[in-house]
C-alpha cells in the first residue's frame, strides 16, 4: 500500500472536486494513505468528506492572491500551485505518489522528489480561458507553452472522457503520450446512507400536492446556459396553460461569494424570470449540502442539464443513479452518459426543444418511470463505483510495484 497525496488547487464543491474526493474515497477503500493538498478549503463550502475528517486535508499557500485585480487567474493559479508543489516536497513526507489535475506546471516540481505523478485532465486549461485582444495572447502563449509542456512530464494521464481524449490530442498536437479514459462516478455509498430531507425543509416553501418538479443542478456561471431552463418554463407555461399551474423548477446552484461572476449571474437569472413572469414557479438555492442535494434528487420528476461542450457533467450520473430521467445539450460528455430516447433526451441548445420533451414527462408519466429505470441500469452497468474503484486501484497498484523496482535497481 503507498502513501498518496491529491493537489488540488480549491476544494470547494464543483464537479472537478467531486471527481477527485470520489478519488480519494476508492484509493482509501484500497488500503492506501490517502491525503489532500490543497491551495483553498473553506469548511463552509465543500464536500462532506473533506470536512468531517474521513479525508484528511492540508492547505498551503491560500495567502497568495487569486488574481490581481480582477486578472491573471490563471498566472495566480500557477503559482499557487507550484508553491503547494514545493511545500508537499518539504515540509511533507515524501509520497509515494502524487494525483494532482487542473494545473500541470506543479507536475515538473512533484517530479523532483516524488516517485510518480497522475494527471487528471477534466479539458484543456487553454480552452477555458476567454477569447480576448492582442495583449491576451501575449499572456496566454507562455501559459499555453508550459501546460502542454508539463502535462507530458506526468507518468499517467486520465481523461474523463472519450470527448475530452479528442480535445486533449487536437490541443497538445506535440505530446506523444497515451492517455487513459476514467469515467467519473458517484459514491453511490455515500447516497444511500444519506436521509433523504423533506422538500419544503430544503426549499424553506411548501409545494401544492402532486407537483411536478423540474431540477437544475450546477453553478452559477454564464457558461452554463441556465437561463435555458427559466425560459423553457415560460415556453412550458404557452404549452400547458392551466397544467402548468403544478409545474416547479428548482435552480440549485453552486455559489461562492468570493467569485463575482456567482453573484452577478444569480441576480441575473432572478431577474430573467421575473421578465418571462414565471418568478412563481422558479425555486433558487445557492449551494444546497450534500445532503440538501440528495434530497432534491429523490424528490425531483426530471432533471435538466443545459451547459454545451460539458467535459463530462457530474450531474446527469447522479440523476440517473437516483432514477429521473435526464434532459440535456446534445455535446460533449452527456452524449457518452445518456442514451438518447432511453434513459434522457439529447437536445439543441434551444429553450424550445428543451420545453417540448419536458412536456412529454409532464404528460406521461409511465415514460418517466421507464426512462428513470432505464438510467439507473445504465449507470449500474458503465459508471458505477465499484467499477471507478477497480480501475483506479489496478493502474496505482501497478505504478507502486514499477516505483519499487526502480528503487531496487
């Protein structure tokens, strides 16, 4: 069994935290040492698991800034993570290997005492970056240079999906490496032991009886398209006229205080449903628990999930694993997850498709219960825990014994 340290630049609750706590829960479950670093951890805005001590956590380096008015992010991120790189180099006991994802330049650095290094690609940092002026090439060449770069000094290369597999070799046209899909997954343990909440006492309102509800999970950023599902509402309210009256969407989304955009597009979105005069029947929650979350799983109808190009989306798993049917952008990784016609719908980005097969839920109820069944198999058989687990473990396994006979050389 080896000692093993996860870099993580913060640890707070979006889909790229979730992958890498559901890492660290397998390695453990597999015997192994199992700790965090990170550059960020606010108890109040993370994964359970990260809180009440089942993984251990350390923070190096959150004094650092995370911009510089308002800018160079991705600069700030880079050294923050080669300063948590350092600290795990000396003020730490050496691991015997490191997983680390999101920023590579620490990569080079781990490399320098550590054994082995993982890389987990959730896409190309590159391509997150928004387009801009002349100036914001300048900044970005060397940034770019230095994440192809570093990423091919890791020993191992995880990619989420088979859509991000082909971003990553269009992006790092140089790397002549091979990669490795691994699915994330859900802890489907963690969803079983949870008690499920009353709705009202998550969404602090009483709904009418016999409502349907609509869920929308993901955070509050404008990349996301959730204005998607506050118009397909207004859509559905032409659509069913009186029926509509026992039709909710709930908006739950992730929301830190401290990133601008989060308050900005939260009052945005308000602000589109007051417009479209369906404010009645949108429910908002800024980051609702872990707990909170299953809650709103098991009480939904149907889940939405409207980002385009998503790397792999979380959400439409956890959907599936809680038996609702799923409804979401046809790209990126939903089309891997969902089987069209099957367990969900894969649409345009267009308020109108997305409205006409929420109706088909809303009006046939045995099509959900199918659909719901349908997608909880699925998930069983491609994207369950013990399978993540599994895979996980063998890849460590053989890393540990090719670092001992490397030692024994």
């Amino acid at each position: 069994m080896g000692r093993i340290v996860l870099l993580h630049p913060d640890l707070g609750v979006g889909g790229a935290e979730r992958l890498v706590v559901d890492a660290a829960l397998a390695l453990k479950s597999g015997g192994h040492d199992v700790k965090f670093v990170t550059t960020h951890h606010d108890p109040n805005h993370c994964f359970m698991e990260t809180k009440d001590g089942t993984i251990p956590v350390t923070v190096y380096g959150d004094w650092l800034p995370r911009h510089i008015y308002g800018r160079f992010f991705a600069l700030c991120a880079y050294i923050r993570m080669i300063y948590a790189a350092l600290c795990i180099l000396f003020l730490e006991d050496i691991p015997d290997i490191v997983l680390c994802d999101l920023v590579s330049i620490c990569i080079p650095i781990l490399k320098l005492r550590c054994s082995c290094v993982i890389f987990y690609v959730h896409f190309p940092d590159q391509l997150l970056s928004n387009r801009g002026g002349l100036l914001k090439k300048i900044y970005r060449a060397p940034l770019n240079y230095l994440e192809e770069y570093t990423t091919g000094k890791a020993d191992k290369i995880f990619v989420n999906s088979e859509f991000t597999q082909e971003v990553f070799k269009k992006t790092f046209k140089k790397l002549k490496v091979e990669t490795e899909i691994l699915y994330p997954t859900v802890h489907t343990e963690f969803f079983d032991k949870t008690k499920v909440l009353p709705l009202e006492r998550v969404i602090e309102t009483k709904l009418p009886k016999n409502s349907f509800v609509v869920l929308s999970i993901n955070r509050y950023e404008r990349k996301k398209d959730l204005h998607l599902c506050i118009e397909a509402m207004s859509i559905l309210q032409t659509l069913l006229r009186k029926d509509f009256e026992s039709i909710y969407l709930i908006m739950a989304g992730g929301y830190d205080k401290r990133v601008e955009e989060n308050v900005e597009h939260y009052l945005e979105l308000i602000g589109v449903a007051d417009e479209l005069h369906v404010s009645d029947h949108v429910i908002f929650l800024r980051s609702p628990s872990d707990q909170e979350k299953i809650s709103l799983l098991h009480h939904a109808d149907i889940v939405v999930y409207t980002p385009s190009n998503e790397h792999f989306g979380i959400v439409p798993l956890e959907a599936m694993y809680a038996g609702k049917p799923v409804i979401a952008q046809n790209s990126g990784g939903p089309k891997e997850s969902i089987k069209n016609g099957q367990t969900g719908f894969l649409v345009d980005a267009d308020s109108t498709d997305f409205a006409g097969k929420m109706r088909l839920f809303v009006c046939d109820k045995k099509m959900k219960i199918q659909f719901g069944k349908d997608g909880k198999q699925r998930f069983i058989d491609l994207f369950s825990f013990n399978a993540f687990k599994s895979k996980l473990n063998a890849i460590v396994k053989n890393l540990l014994e090719d670092c001992e006979k490397r030692k024994t050389k």
